[in-house]
C-alpha cells in the first residue's frame, strides 16, 4: 500500500520544515499558487505557511482531506463555514509559544515599569536625566484568556511578584493559575483594577474588537496594555486616540489589524507605544520545535491514536487537554 499523502503548505522553497525525514509519509511541498494540485488525493494538510488563506480558496480540490495541522497557535485565518462543518479534524501548535510569550510580556511589564521607553530616547539624545522608576512587585496585572499562553503568563507574572487575575469565558473563582477570574464580556467593568492589561485570548467573534473605547477608558491613566494575540481584539483607532491623548500609559503591541504594520502608520509615534513584528513567541528553535510537534502528531496518526491539540472548530480554539471539548473545558474566551 502506498504511503499516504502530506500536502505541505509553505511560504517558498526555501522555507520548509526540516526533520520531518523518516515518517511513512509522501510530502508534496507547494506554494499557494500550487496548493489545490497539491490537494488532489492527499490526506492531510500541514499549513507550515500558516498565515495562508489559501485554503478556502481550493476547497473543492480537497476532498480526501482528513487532517489539517497549523504550525501556529492561532487558527483564525483557516477556518471557515465549510471547514467548520466538515469531518476534518484541525490541530494546532499549542504549547510551542507558551513560555517564550511570558518572557515577553514580562519584559514588557518590566520596561514599561523601569521606563525603558523614556530612557532610550534620553540616551538618544545624549542627556542624563536621574528619574524615579516604579517596581513590579504587588504591580495588578489581568490577563485575558485563560488557555497555556494565558496560563504560562500568569505563573511567570506571579514568579515575578505581580498580583493576576484572568478573564475568561466564564467567571469563576480559586483557579490555580488566576486564582479569580472575571467575565471577559464585562472587561469594561473589570479594566480599572489592573495597572498591565495582557491580551492572549484567541481571535474570535466574541473577542474581536474587545478592547474598545469603553475598556481604554475605564483603565487607570498610567496603565499599559500588552497585546500578544491578534491584532483585531484591539481597536486600534480607539487604541491611538487614547495614547494620542495620554488617557493610558502605554502600549507594548506585537500584532495589528494589518501586518506588516505600514510605515506611514501613525501607531509607530504614537506617545507610549512599543512595537515589536509579530515576534514575541519566535525564540532561536522554534521552527525545529514547530516541525517535531507536527512529526508527533503525523506517527500519532498513522497509528491511529488520537491526535494533540485538536481544535474546536466552532470556538476556534484547543478546549481543555487538546482532546475533543466538552462541557466543562475552557482554552479560551
């Protein structure tokens, strides 16, 4: 019997995966121009170039299709109605960005608190201003979205000193990562208890545009949002005018509504924004470490096992262990 057939979604020819030699697999490597050849007769996807759309757009070559992995943790931009009701199963890399994303926020917070911001310009200048900085110790931090990348950010911001909170889909209290955790859909009500808003919850249509003139008012005029997740969970036009006109402290953002972020953007020099290129989870590894996770789950599906990280296409994201949801589970908003 023939292997079966990997279709292999990349960017170009030079960025495929690596160490995926030795699966009892056939891959088939292509760009978006030659992703519905790619399809014809192939079992699974692997979206490497997992940003594309391009699935939607070949949909009707992917009639064998079982399985589509994306090597990110996010998977707003596959899904779609006739993905969603279909018997193809999604998975994701959940897990791979968990503690590099902490490591960024919490550098975050810590720049936003020493006044790293204020200090390279002096330095820029060449002027030696003595200036107070604050600490993070007993600092509130609320992080929204209680999946691994939440939860890894909330263990590393309590290490460090910081009282957290989370928001979730559901309120709830002793959690043993957030310990209390509010209603995301009540952000506005819950914004002013915390001096770093953190957003790590996944694109979805109750998350999309949560930030919004009513949350950026209700947060203390010194205060900093951090936001890891997409770009489109924040109105980035509310976000300017409130930074614009000093009502927040500032901004430390990795994602935006349009990436690259255009250069004439006026969020580049807006006072108290820190940007950074969608990079706040790629530590030097991290492909390597994106293409073994996908080498485990291609032996875990041709021996039949279930797979890991396995999405609930309808929430959009991994519920509980990454096994099919139920009832209680909770990866998300």
């Amino acid at each position: 019997m023939p292997n079966p057939v990997i279709a292999v979604l990349c960017k170009s020819a030079a960025d495929r995966p690596h160490g995926l030699e030795g699966l009892d697999v056939d891959f088939r490597y292509c760009a978006a121009d030659g992703l519905a050849e790619a399809l014809r007769g192939a079992r699974a996807l692997l979206l490497w170039d997992y940003f594309s759309t391009a699935v939607r757009e070949v949909w009707a070559d992917a009639g064998t299709l079982e399985w589509i992995h994306v090597a990110a943790a996010g998977v707003d931009t596959l899904l779609f109605d006739e993905l969603r009701e279909s018997d193809v199963v999604v998975t994701n890399a959940r897990g791979v960005f968990d503690r590099p994303i902490a490591e960024y926020v919490l550098g975050a917070v810590i720049a936003h608190a020493k006044g790293s911001h204020a200090s390279f310009e002096l330095q820029r200048r060449h002027r030696w201003q003595h200036r107070e900085t604050r600490s993070i110790t007993s600092a509130r931090a609320l992080v929204v979205g209680t999946g691994g990348i939440g939860r890894e950010i909330a263990r590393l911001l309590r290490a460090a000193g910081l009282a957290v909170r989370g928001a979730g889909r559901v309120a709830r209290s002793e959690d043993p990562d957030f310990g209390q955790v509010v209603a995301a859909a009540d952000l506005a009500a819950e914004a002013g208890w915390c001096d770093h808003l953190v957003m790590a919850a996944p694109l979805t249509a109750a998350t999309r545009g949560l930030v919004n003139d009513a949350v950026l008012d209700a947060m203390k005029p010194d205060a900093h949002l951090v936001n890891i997740a997409r770009g489109p969970i924040v109105d980035e036009a509310a976000l300017l005018t409130a930074l614009t006109e000093r009502r927040i402290g500032g901004a430390t953002l990795d994602v935006f509504d349009t990436e690259p972020l255009p250069a004439d953007h006026p969020l580049w020099d807006a006072p108290g924004a820190t940007i950074t290129a969608h990079m706040s989870g790629d530590v030097l590894g991290w492909r390597d470490t994106l293409a073994a996770q996908f080498a485990e789950n291609v032996r875990r599906w041709l021996a039949g096992q279930q797979l890991l990280n396995v999405v609930d296409k309808v929430r959009g994201y991994v519920t509980g262990a990454g096994l099919p949801a139920t009832s209680g589970s909770e990866g998300g908003v």
